[in-house]
C-alpha cells in the first residue's frame, strides 16, 4: 500500500489522473468499511482529490460513495434498487444487517440525543456513559424491571452498536467522572443513517416505539425482543 506521504505529496501525472494504485489505496479501506479524516487524514485528503474517480470506479461494482467533509467520514453503500434495475445486476457486496428493535430503538434515541447536543452548540463530541444511555431506554420499560438485568441488557445492545460504527467506546477520558466506568462517543455516522427527514418523525416513531414495548413481559428479556430494522 502506499504510504502516507507518498498520497500527500505525489505528483499529477500529465493527464491529471492519480497512479492506479493511490485508488487501489482508497478504495479497499472503504470496502472494508469508514474512512475518518480524524483517524487517516493522508488518505482522506487523497479521497477528497479523487471523489469522482473513486465514485465511477465503485459505480461499476453496484455501490455508491457517500461522503461528509463537514463532519469527517465516508463510507460505501449498495445503490438503491429501483424496479428498472436489470437482472444482470452485480451481487450485492455490502449486506443488509438485520438489528433487533431494541438496538434500532437504542440508536434512534442516540439519535436524538446527538441532534439535541448540536443544537447546544458546545463541545463537538457527544460522550455518554453506559447509564446515561440506560436513561435513555428506562422511559420506554415497564415500572418494575430489574435493575441489575436491564443494565446487562443494554450493554448488550451497546456492544453490538459499537461494533456496527454508531459507538466508539472510550475507556478513560470519561472515566474520572463516571465513577470508573466507559465513555461511548456516540459516531456522527450516525447522521448518515438517520436523516432529518426521519427525525422530524421522531416523536410518532417513539410513541409506536412505546406501544410496542407496552406489549412486552416486564423484564429485560422482552427488551431483548423486537422486529428487525435495516442499517
């Protein structure tokens, strides 16, 4: 792979193109999943250079480039379907994830709570702890359920939605505050996934949200329960 300085500093070469293996460099990174300018910012610059040719060059495998300067991340995603697609379309290389309704709950009011902390206007990232998130949820579950179980339950989900991109799990810089326990930074990625549009719903969303949990056993368990969502 190139390294770092090699993408900064190259030369164009005449035809303005960049050398097939600074795309090679780019594209595999996106196809193993986000590029953030915070952790690569060699290879974002880079990306920044060759939009289109990264764009044309993923068009052709079925996939599109989505990709936010202002809040520092890009990704790939499969093009939308659309019922004048031809049967001879490629095989989909990024697959639907199935996620339960409490992890899509979970990360609908993550949501929520990030556009709310941006409206305050303060510190760029948005750090919870694993019980200010548990705040979160607790409006939504019957009175009477066991603290101990929920608070399991919820790591549980937590877990999985950092190990979807949405949550980055920071182990000291919150530490001091929350009597020992893990921040989470809660990923802007999670804008990309999450639209305005979607959230402008939000509060109906919620309330069929809560009807559903209200259908649950009281106990962590029916947490743990629910329909599955697409991310």
């Amino acid at each position: 792979m190139m390294q770092d300085q090699d993408l900064d500093e190259a030369p164009l070469p005449a035809n303005g193109a960049f050398p097939d293996l600074a795309l090679s460099a780019l594209v595999v990174p996106l196809l193993k999943g986000v590029l953030y300018r915070e952790a690569d910012g060699a290879l974002w610059h880079a990306l920044l250079n060759l939009q289109p040719t990264v764009r044309d060059y993923v068009a052709v495998l079925g996939l599109e480039l989505v990709l936010d300067d202002a809040e520092g991340y890009a990704f790939l995603r499969s093009q939308p379907e659309s019922e004048d697609d031809s049967a001879d379309r490629p095989p989909r290389l990024i697959a639907r994830r199935q996620l339960s309704f409490p992890v899509s709950l979970t990360l609908a009011l993550l949501r929520k709570k990030l556009a709310e902390f941006d409206a305050t206007g303060g510190d760029t990232r948005l750090v919870l702890t694993l019980d200010e998130i548990a705040e979160l949820l607790r409006v939504f579950l019957p009175a009477g359920t066991n603290e101990a179980k929920l608070i399991d339950q919820i790591e549980l989900h937590v877990n999985k939605i950092v190990e979807l991109g949405f949550l980055r799990r920071l182990r000291t810089e919150t530490g001091a505050r929350a009597g020992g326990q893990s921040g989470y930074e809660v990923r802007r990625i999670l804008k990309a996934f999450i639209d305005a549009q979607w959230l402008s719903e939000f509060d109906i969303r919620l309330a069929a949200y809560q009807i559903q949990l209200s259908g649950l056993p009281g106990t962590p368990a029916g947490l743990a329960h629910g329909g599955p969502a697409d991310a």
